[in-house]
C-alpha cells in the first residue's frame, strides 16, 4: 500500500548509516517484513529499483525476508502461525483470528515488523 | 588511547541493525494513547468504507451518549468541514482534520488535533477516518478500540475481500440494513463473515437513519 514512502525511509536509513561508517558503496540490505503489514513485496522491491538509482545504494542487492504472522490463544495457550482460509475463491489465503487448535479466539503478537536487520558497506 | 580503528579501503562492513521503519507512527500512536490514558479519555477509531455511514453512526452515538459523557470528534476528510459540520450541529467540539491527500489519518495528525482540545474536559473522542478499508489499518492512533462501519449497499463481499482491516477491529458495524432487501445482500451473512475472521469482534446491524440498532454499537463498544 505505501510502499513507495516505506521504501524511500528504508533508502534513507540506510544512507544515514552508511555514511556514519563513510561507507563507498553499499553491496546487500536484509529487511524483514511481517506478513501482516500491508507491504507488497514486488512493490517495495520495484520502488527500491527506482529510489536506489544514482546512490551509493545503486547495484545493491535487497534481501527480503518474510516473517510468519504470531498469534497467542489464551484459552489453549496455542502460539505460533495464523490459520489461513484457503478457500480457491479468495486466492490468496485470508488470515483469520480463530485459534488453529481449539477455534478459540486468538491475539495478534507478531508479523506486523518491518525492519531493516543488516547491511554490507564498502569502505 | 589508542589508534583509531579505521576500515581499509574496499573492506566490507556487516552491520547489524534493527531499524523499525514503522516505528515513528507506532511510537506517536503510544504517546497519543498515554496522554489520553492519563486525562481519562476513551478514544474509538470509526474506520469504514467511503459513504457506509461513519458521520451518521457518529451523530447518532453522539445523540445517545453526550448526556452521559463529555464528547469530542475528529473528522478525518480528504478535503471540505462538510461532515464536520453535520456532527458538530449536535453541540459538541469537533475538530476537522483535512489530511489534504492522504488516505488515512496517522497518529501525527491525531497528536496535532489533541493540542486543539481541553483534554481535562472530556470523557469520550471518536475519531472518524478517512474512508477507506485498507490502509487505516496499518497506522494505529492510539485510540483505546477500532470500529469498522461498512453497509449492505457495498454488495455482499466486503467482510472476506478486506480481511486485514477486520482483523483490527473491535466492533464491526453492518449499516444501512434497511436497504438489505432492495440490495440483495443478507446483512447476517456478512456478519458471520466477521466472526469467521475475527472472533474477538462484536457485530452489530444498523440503520444510521433511524438509529435502529445503534444502541447495540454503544453495547459492543462498552459505554
């Protein structure tokens, strides 16, 4: 949805830290992003494209990982992934809050992220 | 001392950082939550579809409620102090926020607003987004519950096309339920469809208009 301004901080961010490291060239930047932001992936990764041409970032190579949504039943104790629907006539699986093991209602903990976790620099 | 530590030319540094590039609204969202914890003021985001019934469900809590507590608005607008204006003939503050361009309102524009009222002399805010069942979602206010308001006139599929922003919501309005029958749309379907992503959501169907069901919105919302 607001990849563009997402990716124009991520651009930022990473040039304010290559140049406290007076760095030349930056070679890899590793984002995570949670699956329950609303960052389209081939969008960020279309805008960096775009945002990375004449800097130090241009020819870098952006990695993205994706983080699994985490959900918490405190009726069962359940944590870990979201149940998706699957149904073929949503095409793309649509996250729910009911609890994967005892249809209980379950809390959001994780998968909302959006962070940069590393970067190579040239000196 | 001793020397600097200095890179050699063409060596390649690997730096670890958690840079959280959603962090700057999440934080002000926080600080808006705080000030408002600590005036005790309860604040509900009314998120929704363009033209479900957002001001309408507004004018009629706010008709309901202002002899019990003290209320303010936030209207959240694109553009025009239209429905500012319809929510503030019931005599209450309201403070419009004309976002100029953007499709939701962000914990920035919140903040801002709240330097416009006494704080101390209010019980109650509701801050009525922009229109829109995607991107509100992402951005938190600090506000203390989310509804989200869509109507039957939107056809019978919006609950699973926008699964995220119900996710999000505490109360989910179904509106305009006295035009389900010339729609064609079963506003109870759409209901369960809520439940169905999000069991934590209470629902309610209304009809803004004449204010049937409203007093199940003040339920569902705790007041």
């Amino acid at each position: 949805m607001h990849e563009f301004s997402i990716t124009s901080r991520i651009v930022n961010c990473v040039l304010e830290e290559a140049k406290k490291h007076n760095a030349r060239r930056v070679n890899e930047v590793h984002l995570v992003v949670g699956k329950l932001t609303f960052l389209g992936l081939e969008q960020v990764r279309f805008a960096y494209e775009m945002l990375v041409k004449n800097t130090i970032l241009e020819d870098s190579k952006l990695h993205i990982e994706e983080k699994d949504g985490a959900v918490k039943c405190d009726r069962c104790g359940y944590a870990g992934d979201l149940r998706y629907e699957d149904d073929p006539v949503y095409h793309v699986p649509s996250p729910t809050l009911v609890c994967p093991k005892c249809e209980g209602a379950v809390n959001i903990v994780g998968g909302k992220e959006c962070t940069i976790k590393r970067l190579k620099l040239v000196a | 001392m001793k020397e600097v530590v200095k890179a050699e030319e063409g060596e390649v540094f690997d730096i670890e950082l958690e840079a959280d590039l959603l962090k700057a609204n999440k934080e002000l969202a926080e600080e808006n939550r705080e000030l408002l914890r600590k005036h005790g003021v309860a604040a509900i985001d009314i998120m929704g579809s363009i033209g479900a019934g957002k001001t309408s469900l507004i004018e009629k809590l706010v008709q309901l409620l202002k002899e019990k507590y003290r209320i303010a608005v936030f209207k959240g607008d694109l553009t025009t102090t239209i429905d500012a204006e319809l929510i503030a003939r019931h005599s209450v503050e309201v403070v419009p926020i004309n976002t100029g361009k953007e499709c939701h309102l962000d914990a920035n524009l919140v903040r801002k607003a709240l330097q416009e009222i006494d704080l101390n002399n209010l019980d109650l805010l509701f801050i009525e987004n922009v229109g829109n069942l995607i991107c509100p979602a992402e951005f938190p206010l600090g506000s203390e519950k989310r509804a989200v308001v869509i109507s039957v006139t939107e056809g019978p599929y919006m609950v699973v096309k926008h699964p995220f922003i119900f996710i999000d919501a505490d109360v989910v309005v179904i509106n305009k339920a006295d035009l389900a029958q010339a729609m064609k749309v079963d506003a109870k379907k759409l209901g369960t469809d809520v439940e169905r992503i999000n069991p934590n959501s209470k629902v309610a169907v209304t009809n803004c208009r004449s204010g049937e069901g409203v007093r199940k919105v003040v339920e569902a919302l705790g007041l």
